[in-house]
C-alpha cells in the first residue's frame, strides 16, 4: 500500500476519457471530452490524482497493457482491464440488459441471468483491487453510475475510513420497479458502501431511500442513513453542463460557415430537432408519429416544417435495438413516402454522429427542441440546445420524465405518452412569439449558467468533505484506560457527583419480555454503592413507566426520571411533572398500533401515561423492521399536526409529544443540583442523546453500543458500564 503521500482524488467510472484505436498493430490514444470528462477534468489532472477505468478496448498482449498504462497514465489515468467475456456479461449483460432496463422502467426488456450478476460482481470486484492497490487511506474516491453499484462496498471493506462519493447518472427507479431485481440487496448495501451518493433529482434519492428502509431496513432522517455506525448522506444534485463552451461554440466561424451551408440545402422552413443515442428509452417512434398527427392535422406545416433527428448509433446488432431501428427506419420511410415534396423533406434523418460545430449549427438552426424521453435520468442536449441560443429565439419541447424537466420549468412539458398533449406543444413552441420565447429562454439560461458543470463537482466534492468531517465529529472515542483513569479521580475529588444512568440496554440487557428485564442482584449492588458514595446523587433516567421504576428501585436512594421525561421524582419524595400534558391523541394511534399488532405477530401495544410504544423484539427478523419502516412513515403523516414525535428505540417504536425528551428532564434536574461538582450520563440510545446534549461540557457522556454520537466516549455492552460503575467506587 502506497504511504506518506498528499491525500489525492481517484474517480472511477466504467469508461475512462479516452478512445484507443488500434491500426496495423499499432494503439493510438485519443482523448474524448465528454461533458462529465470536461467537469471532472479540474479534479483529475491535477497532481497525483487519476481517473481509473476501462479504456475501451480489449487489450491481447501484456506488451498492449503496458504501453496502455504508460500512455495513459500520462494523461493521469489507471487503466482497469477487461476481458471480452467481461464486457459482454458484465457490461453488455448485467449493465445494460439488467439494471438499465429496469432502471429507466422497461422490466419486460430486463434480463435476470445469473452469469450476467457473477461477471457483474466479479468486474466490480477487479475495479476495487486496482482501487485499492492505487488509494491511501486519506484519499477520497469518486465513483460514479450503475456499472459500478458494489464498488462503494468492496472498497470500504478494505479501507474503512476512507471518503467514498458515489454519482449515479441514470434514474433511481420506484421501490416497486427496483424491488424487482433477484439482487436488490446486495446491490443496495453496495451503495451504502459511499458516504455522500448524489442522484439528479429529489425523486431519484427518495426512491433510492425508500429501496434502502423497504429492502435493507435501514431508516433514514432527511437524508441522512445511519447504517454500521456510519452517517451515510443521500442527496440530489443535478448535473450541468459546461455552459460557455456551448456558448462559446455557437459563435465560433466554424459554426457559423456549417449553418450557411445546412440552410443553403435544406431552405429556410422551421426546423424541430431531435439528437438522442439509439435506445427505447428515448422514446423515438412515439415522437415520429407525434410529428406525423401534427402534419395530418395542421397541413399548413407541410412544406415549412421539417424535423431534423439526429440518432448516434449504439448496441445495434442487440436484438431489441436491431428492432427499435428498424421500426425508427419504417417510419421515416412512411412518414417521408406520405408527405415528401420535391422541394421539401419532412424528415431529415441521420444515423451516425457528428462533430461539435456540426451539433452547434443544429441547435443554432432549430426552432425547437424536441426532447421527449420515455426516462431519461437528467438529459444535457436539452441542456446544450439553451446554451446555443445566443439570441434566446428558440423553443424547448422537454419531457416530464427527463430529470431536466425539474430544472427547467420554462419549458413546454410534455407526458411522451400523451401523443395529443405532444402534438399541441409542437405547434405551440412553432407558432409561440418572440418575446415569450426570449422571456422563457431567459430564465432557463441564468439557470444553467449558474448551475454549470464545475459548480456541479464543486458542490459534490464539498457535500462529501462535509459529510466526511460530520461523520468524524459523531465519532465517538472509545473509553481507553487512560480516560477512565481520569473520570475516576475526577469522580474521587468531587464533593457533589451527579449521574444519570438510563436503564436498558446501559444497565441492564434486553429481554422478549420488557419485565424480564428488572434488576439483579449485581445491578442492585452497584446501585447501593454509588448512592453511598460520598453525596452522590445517583438519577435512573429511563423510558420505562414510572409505576415499573418505582417499584424495582423502591429500596435504592435514587432519582427516577420516567417516561423520557414525563414524570419526574426525587428520593423519598412523589413523582411530579414539569409540562402541562394531554393524551387526547391516544385513542386513534392506539388503533393504528393494533392494526399493526394484528398483521405482525409477536407484535404488542405498552401504554404508558403519556406515550404508546410498538415493542416488536420477539418478531420475526427482518419482518419488525420491515413493519417499522410501514409504520413510521404512517405514523410521522398522522402526528405531524399533533405536536407528536415518533421515535425509533431498540426493537421499539414509541409515540409521545414532543415536548417530552429526556434532555429537558436532566437539565431540570441539574437545575437541583446546581452545585454538582463531577457529572456523568450513560445511556445507549437515541433518546439518551438528547441527555448528552443537556450536559455542561465538562460532564463525561459514555454511549453504550455504537460508536455513533454526541457523547464524550463510547463502550460497548452494559457489562462494561456495569465493570465501569464498579471500578468507580472500588
Ligand atoms: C447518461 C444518462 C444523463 C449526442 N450526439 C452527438 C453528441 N452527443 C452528445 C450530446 C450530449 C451527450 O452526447 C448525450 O447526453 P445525455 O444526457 O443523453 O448523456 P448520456 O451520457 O448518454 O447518459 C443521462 C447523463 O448520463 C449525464 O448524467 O443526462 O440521462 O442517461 O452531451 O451533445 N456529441 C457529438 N456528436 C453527436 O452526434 N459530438
């Protein structure tokens, strides 16, 4: 493993940017600038950090492999090798005839083969050992789309602090559509390998969070994943372009002198233009027999109007590409046979790609863009179209299913299925004034100026510096010899020690029945002997019912604090409370609770005053915490006008107010005791955090469990607080 070196950023994707052509025996290497190559280009030609991927061809020879990896690494890139066998199982296969499909809602396309998962899992695998060979544990790693969805994961494993960013570029389909993989798990703990995934739009990642609590039952608050005791984060961030260059190319001479020569052949009429690469994804033929109805149904079209459609050739020797070509080549047959005039062609159609300049002059010439995808995951020719337009004259037809219809709102939307709604914009955009045209341009090029392709990677790279610092800061210590020495004489100097001990989980383990859970005579003694030590004041700071604490710690000199809060009690005194409180609310959660318990076996209702609790521990695995997800997000729609909060404890959902947390409850206590001289709180879930939070800074905070937290230190079980509790008065 490289050591010592400036922490530098590896991005990886399945393509590198670069073409190599082989001729006479010979590699040639070129580079391809596409407009991600050009946004990342800031990041991975500086200094040591490279991009690593497929180069795109199939090397024979190992004397091809090195000359590769010296040519390219020139250029600050790694090569990773494939096989054919792997492009064609791996990429070819699981890639575009499994998870594309399936991605972009074609499930009748998609293919579930298992040669086509094991190649996918060992090609991922073959990025993830060159990944490791390359990366030190500082670096950051930036992996981007579908055909690399395990490699977040099988990197983290080998290196498990390091910052892992995952982009993908295609949409993030329905948990309905999604669910449908043979292998949506592992594909989905895969990507909770990352610590910042972005999406292009608020669907995808909330269809992508909705996969990870449905499928892996991991929850989520806003975004934010808590999974293996590490805050993962799940954001969208649209894509740009780069502005100027488009901008900047449609002024250019080479430009221009193309759109002198397209227009002196094919007349001055309006043009429509469509740039897609061959997929059914495009929705190309439904467009064609939009174009068609438009002509049918307004003749004064023929003869002024034509489209120009541009489709980039791509995997066409696969059988349903071999088809949607031959139904795109049919249909242009038909529609030019049907309406050609001598002077006039209907549709220009071209099979091939072309140069910049050559796309610039189209979208210089175009009248209006037709963008009509069935699902697209953000789609940039739209992109490209409004930054073309230097005189902002020009008119975007975009599809509700593009991730850029998000963005771009001044466009006319469509639906691609709703063949009247696309003839009705068409004419629209052709017969929409100027000044509405220059009004709605307007408003889409300040946003995708703003919103251009560096600021893109600017902003990904820093939510994942962000992330990465906020995981750091929630790490918690662990409670080493030494600190505990310290808290010990700290603890021994005191005249006044105050500490709050939560109950399950900290002081005690976990049972199916929450009252097998009462204290032993272990516990019983440690109690007594902190409460005798000095003028200790020792608080029981738990969730449990105040009728159960009183009752087990009748005998102990202790506090009771109750029901996170609710009640509160010092020793030999009644149990009072601090907030006015209804329980109106309880009837109709109560019954959405049953209905819960009666499709969930092992499921039971608690009762407490001021709070309900779904105990689901004796449940069947993986079913409690697939009911939890159900139940919560039912829950959090009912209680978000009630002043309620729903709270996830350890096999527990609890509903209570939300003026009730335990926080408020200590420091209400600390207020007692003002002149505590050594304060300590223990607990081991996410309402003791709101204790942590309460505690003045100099207090000792010890998290049982994970390592996850605000506190000062962390243990693992509540044996060892018990040991801890112990050792502190020995
Ligand atoms: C994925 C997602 C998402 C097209 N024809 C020619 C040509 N092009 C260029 C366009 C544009 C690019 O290809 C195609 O843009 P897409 O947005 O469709 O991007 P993809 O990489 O295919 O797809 C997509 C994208 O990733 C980015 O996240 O938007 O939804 O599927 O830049 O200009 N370029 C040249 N000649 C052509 O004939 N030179």
């Amino acid at each position: 493993m490289p050591t010592k070196q400036k922490p530098k950023t590896i991005i990886v994707s399945n393509r590198l940017p670069v073409r190599i052509i082989k001729e006479d025996g010979k590699l040639a290497f070129t580079p391809s600038e596409g407009g991600l190559a050009t946004g990342l280009g800031s990041i991975y030609k500086q200094g040591e950090n490279i991009w690593l991927g497929w180069p795109g061809a199939v090397l024979n020879t190992k004397a091809e492999e090195s000359q590769t990896k010296k040519e390219l690494s020139e250029q600050n890139m790694a090569p990773v090798f494939l096989t054919d066998e792997d492009i064609e199982l791996y990429y070819e296969g699981f890639s575009n005839e499994t998870l594309w499909p399936n991605f972009h809602y074609f499930n009748q396309f998609s293919e579930f083969k298992h040669e086509y998962w094991e190649a996918y899992k060992k090609v991922n695998q073959k990025f993830a050992d060159q990944i490791i060979k390359n990366a030190n544990p500082k670096d950051t790693i930036w992996i981007h789309d579908y055909q690399l969805l395990l490699l977040p994961a099988l990197v983290r494993k080998e290196r498990p602090d390091i910052s892992i960013g995952f982009f993908l570029h295609i949409p993030f389909p329905s948990y309905e559509s999604f669910r449908l993989l043979p292998w949506r798990r592992e594909l989905l703990l895969g990507m909770l390998g990352a610590d910042f995934l972005g999406f292009h739009t608020y669907d995808d990642t909330r269809h992508f969070l909705s996969s990870v609590s449905r499928l892996a039952g991991v929850g989520n608050e806003h975004g934010h994943i808590n999974y293996n005791n590490r805050q993962i984060v799940a954001d969208a961030l649209p894509m740009g372009i780069d502005y100027d260059k488009y901008a900047q190319t449609a002024a250019e001479p080479e430009t221009l002198e193309r759109e002198v020569r397209y227009r002196t052949s094919i007349g001055e009429g309006k043009l429509i233009l469509c740039i897609d690469r061959l997929d059914y994804s495009k929705g190309i033929p439904q467009r064609l027999k939009a174009f068609e109805k438009l002509l049918e149904r307004y003749p004064e079209y023929k003869g002024k109007v034509s489209m120009l459609m541009v489709v980039v050739p791509s995997r066409d020797q696969v059988g349903k590409y071999k088809e949607l070509k031959e139904e795109i080549d049919l249909l242009v047959g038909r529609i030019n046979g049907r309406y050609s005039q001598l002077s006039w062609t209907p549709i220009h159609y071209f099979y091939r790609s072309f140069p910049l300049h050559a796309l610039s002059a189209f979208y210089r010439m175009a009248h209006v863009c037709l963008v009509s995808p069935m699902r697209d995951g953000m789609n940039l020719v739209c992109k490209e179209f409004i930054a073309s337009k230097l005189d902002k004259k020009g008119v975007l037809v975009l599809s509700e299913m593009a991730g850029a219809s998000k963005e771009l709102s001044d466009a006319l939307l469509i639906n691609p299925n709703n063949r009247e709604q696309m003839v009705e914009a068409i004419r629209e955009a052709l017969e929409m004034d100027e000044k509405e045209q220059i009004q709605r341009m307007k408003v889409m090029q300040s946003t995708l100026k703003r919103y251009n392709i560096y600021n893109w990677v600017d902003l990904f790279m820093n939510r994942l510096s962000v992330v990465k610092t906020e995981q750091k800061a929630l790490t918690t210590k662990r409670l080493d010899e030494q600190s505990e020495i310290a808290l010990k004489t700290s603890y021994k100097e005191a005249k006044k020690p105050l500490i709050f001990l939560d109950y399950d989980g900290t002081l005690q383990g976990f049972y199916g029945d929450p009252q097998d859970a009462k204290p032993d005579e272990d516990l019983y003694s440690i109690i007594n002997g902190l409460t005798k030590f000095k003028n200790s004041h020792v608080v029981i700071i738990s969730g449990r019912d105040k009728d159960t604490l009183a009752n087990w710690f009748n005998l102990s000199k202790v506090d009771l604090i109750g029901e996170h809060g609710v009640w509160l009690r010092g020793k030999g005194e009644d149990w009072h409370t601090i907030t006015t409180l209804t329980d109106v609310w309880k009837a109709d959660i109560r019954k959405v609770l049953e209905g819960y318990v009666a499709r969930t076996p092992g499921s039971f209702v608690e009762e407490k005053d001021y709070s309900l609790v779904w105990h689901y521990r004796k449940v069947e695995t993986g079913l409690g915490e697939l009911r939890t997800r159900e139940l919560t997000s039912h829950l959090k729609y009912l209680a978000s006008n009630q002043n309620l909060q729903v709270l996830e404890g350890d096999m527990v959902v609890e509903i209570k107010s939300t003026e009730i947390n335990k926080g408020r409850a200590a420091r209400n206590w600390m207020k007692r005791y003002e002149d505590a001289d050594f304060i300590m709180a223990i607990g081991d879930d996410w309402t003791d955090e709101d204790t942590f939070k309460a505690m003045p800074p100099k207090a000792y905070t010890i998290k049982v469990g994970s390592t996850n937290s605000s506190a000062k230190f962390s243990v693992t079980n509540f044996e060892e607080v018990r040991g801890l509790l112990k050792r502190m008065v020995s």
